[in-house]
C-alpha cells in the first residue's frame, strides 16, 4: 500500500526546475563523479498538509543531507512571506534514490511537542539520485503571518525512495529567527527612529540655552574714562558752601 502511494505521487507534473550541486570541499575524483540532477519536476501541497509518513520512515544508510538558507546566515523567516532553503543530498549507498517530497513543521523551542504550524509539502517528480552524486533540491515555505515574532525551531525532513522503500531524513533540526514582514521598517523600529530623533532636538535646545547663558555672562559692559578736569569741577561744584570748601580757600589765601 506505501509503495502505492509513493508511486502515485509521481504522477502529477506541475513545474520543471534544474537542481544545482551542493558546493563542498572534493577531490577532482569526486567532482568528476557528480552530476547535476535535471528534469526532476516538483508540486506543491498546500499548509497544513498532513506530513509524509508522520515521521516513521527510518533514514537510509548513506544517504547524507545538509540545509544551507541561500543569503540569509541568520535564518530570519519573514511571517507571511516566503522563505528558500536548499537541501543537498549526497548518494553514498548502494542504489539510486528518488526524491518523493520535503516537509517540515515548526515548533516551540524548549519543546517539540508544543506544535506550533505544519509548513508546505513540496513534492518532486521524476527527481534521482545516482550513486556517489550530489544534488540540491530547493525548499520554499512560509510561516503563518499571525505567528509572534521571536525564536521557534525549525524541523526539515526529505522522504525518497530506494528500491521501491521509503526512507525520510531530518535534514534541518534547529532555531529560526521569525520576524516582522514589512522589509527594514517594523513598528517597533519607526518607533524607536522617532524617539531617538525627538531625544536629539531637546538635547539640541538644551545645548543651545547653555551656550546663550554663558555667551551673556561673558559679556562685559563698556568703560567709560572721565577726565581728571570734568572730575575736579564737579568735586568743587558738590563742595561749593561746606566747611570743606572755605577751609581750602583759607589754606590758598595763607600761601600767596
């Protein structure tokens, strides 16, 4: 019956997309051995789907995975937008293998068991992989845009076949960095650019009050130089009648 429905899942023909390599350190042997996998079509599973095999198929011996996210080293997943990732499989087995689907779900970090969405089964068709090849199948997906922004794990399973027996391999079990979509601009970071501005003009009229204060302070008035002349009329117009005054003009008579 499971061989069955593998093999009607290669029935349906949806899109056609070359694979590239995986990019790793090899011998010029190795090199001359792998081989880009092409014609391998794919389709694609709404949200939600149920996942192949509900996680009971055993991984096949010698078939090696790795995940890489394309430009994106912190694995931030836009919510409500779509985000690529390439799986690469490395055929060290015995037989070829086909490629059935990739799927995978998110969960709450500190627990597996709090299920938290079912992403996108993506199916292939016609996908192979020989003996000692690499090949790179892409994986897009999309979380629910009503999912908080924060840190969720992430966990990646691709399901193939060889010799007409299903396999699956966990190719992704780790942390991905949900974030608000909206490119560059959140609220949170609109608000803080606000505040930041607003915090630089009171400390620009604050600064500007200091400088005026201490420009008057620095101020000093004008001198204004009276002549010892204009100084002596006056002192004899204030001193004219008093005592002061007759006794000066007694001491002037006595020295002529």
């Amino acid at each position: 019956m499971g061989i069955r429905v593998f093999s009607a899942l290669f029935a349906l023909l949806l899109l056609a997309s070359p694979l590239l390599p995986v990019a790793r350190c090899e011998t010029d042997e190795e090199a001359a051995a792998n081989e880009v996998i092409e014609g391998a079509d794919l389709g694609i599973v709404g949200d939600d789907t149920q996942v192949f095999g509900d996680g009971t198929f055993s991984p096949a011996p010698g078939v090696n995975t790795v995940c890489v996210f394309p430009k994106n080293a912190g694995k931030l997943v836009p919510a409500g937008e779509e985000t690529e990732l390439l799986v690469g499989v490395h055929n060290e087995g015995e037989s070829t293998l086909k490629v059935v689907a990739i799927h995978a779900s998110v969960h709450l970090p500190f627990d597996h068991h709090m299920f938290v969405q079912n992403l996108t089964v993506q199916e292939f068709h016609n996908a192979s992989v020989p003996v000692s090849v690499q090949a790179t199948f892409p994986y897009i997906f999309a979380v629910s845009k009503f999912l908080q922004p924060g840190s969720f794990d992430l966990v990646g399973s691709i399901v193939y076949e060889i010799d007409q027996h299903p396999y699956q391999t966990v190719f992704y079990n780790g942390t991905i960095e949900v974030v608000e979509a909206g490119g560059f601009l959140s609220v949170e970071s609109v608000f803080l650019i606000t505040l930041g501005v607003a915090l630089l003009g009171l400390f620009g009229l604050w600064a500007y009050g200091q400088i005026q204060q201490i420009s008057k302070k620095t101020k000093r008035a004008p001198k204004v130089e009276v002549g010892t002349a204009t100084t002596d009329a006056n002192m004899d117009e204030w001193l004219q009648g008093t005592a002061y005054s007759q006794s000066l003009s007694s001491k002037s008579k006595k020295k002529k």
